[in-house]
C-alpha cells in the first residue's frame, strides 16, 4: 500500500507547491503519493506562483502542473500524513478533524528541525530570495521525512 502524504499551506501557490515537487523528487512513486493543498481559497484552479515555478526549475525540478486545490475534510480519509507549513496552517487543519485519528494526522513539516520556530516562512509577500530560502527549508526537511516514510 503506497503512503499517501499531503503538504498544506495557505495558498497553495508558494510553499506547498514546493513541497510537493520536492518530495515527490525524493520517494519512489511506487511507494509514496504526494500531492498538496491550501487552507485558503484564494487561488483555486491556478498554477503555482511564478517564483515558486522558477526556484523549482532552477534545482531541475518541474512544477508547473500543479493547480491549485483547497485543503477539504475528506483529505483527512484520503492522506495517511498531513504536512502543515507553518502553526497557522496545522490549527486550521486540527480544527476541521472530526476525531482523534484525523488529528493525529496533522503534523508540521518542521517538527524535527532544529529551526526555533518550526514555520516555513511565508515568501508570498516578499522577493525572490525568499523562495530560495523556503526551497532550502523544505528540502532539508523533506529529505529527513522521506528518510520516516
Ligand atoms: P503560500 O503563500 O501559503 O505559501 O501558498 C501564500 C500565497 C497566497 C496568499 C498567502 C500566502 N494570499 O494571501 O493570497
């Protein structure tokens, strides 16, 4: 049976996006299915944001594909792990699990990292190298998840 994760953010345009792309780079498909989602409603049906495709492409991986979806409650049946980007996006989630199985669910993708706050900071409202520094966060932690899975 093959693992099914699923990273969450807000707008599932930034980070997400990255975070799929990455972990998908790292797990063999045969094992892990990964896919992504945000909290948020803004951008649904869109592509990834073009710093995020661009950051993406410039380490050989490609994430153009990806649309924009929202996070909804069915995905709690649908994933076996639930990566939340940051504490915000982990208490949305926690808060639409019905039980307790669902909430065990829901975890931060930083959890085990040794970065103080365990966020993956938000890039969407700043420049270029903020997505330079959020691929680096994500594939750090990435690479230790796999490792888990
Ligand atoms: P993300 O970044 O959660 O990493 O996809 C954001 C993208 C869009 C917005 C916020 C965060 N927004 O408010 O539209």
């Amino acid at each position: 049976m093959k693992t099914k994760v699923l990273m969450v953010c807000l707008g599932n345009i930034c980070r997400s996006p990255l975070a799929e792309g990455i972990l998908k780079c790292i797990v063999n498909p045969e094992d892990v299915f990964v896919d992504s989602a945000g909290t948020g409603g803004y951008h649904i049906g869109q592509s990834p944001d073009p710093r995020s495709i661009d950051v993406a492409k410039s380490k050989g991986i490609d994430i153009s594909n990806q649309i924009c979806r929202k996070f909804n409650t069915r995905d709690f049946d649908r994933f076996d792990v639930i990566y939340a980007m940051d504490k915000e996006n982990y208490n949305s989630i926690i808060n639409l699990a019905s039980n307790l199985t669902q909430q065990n669910k829901v975890r931060l993708l930083l959890s085990e990292t040794d970065r103080s706050d365990h966020e993956v900071p938000d890039p969407y409202y700043g420049g270029e190298d903020g997505f330079e520094k959020v691929f680096q966060i994500i594939e750090a932690a990435c690479k230790h998840k796999a490792k888990l899975l």
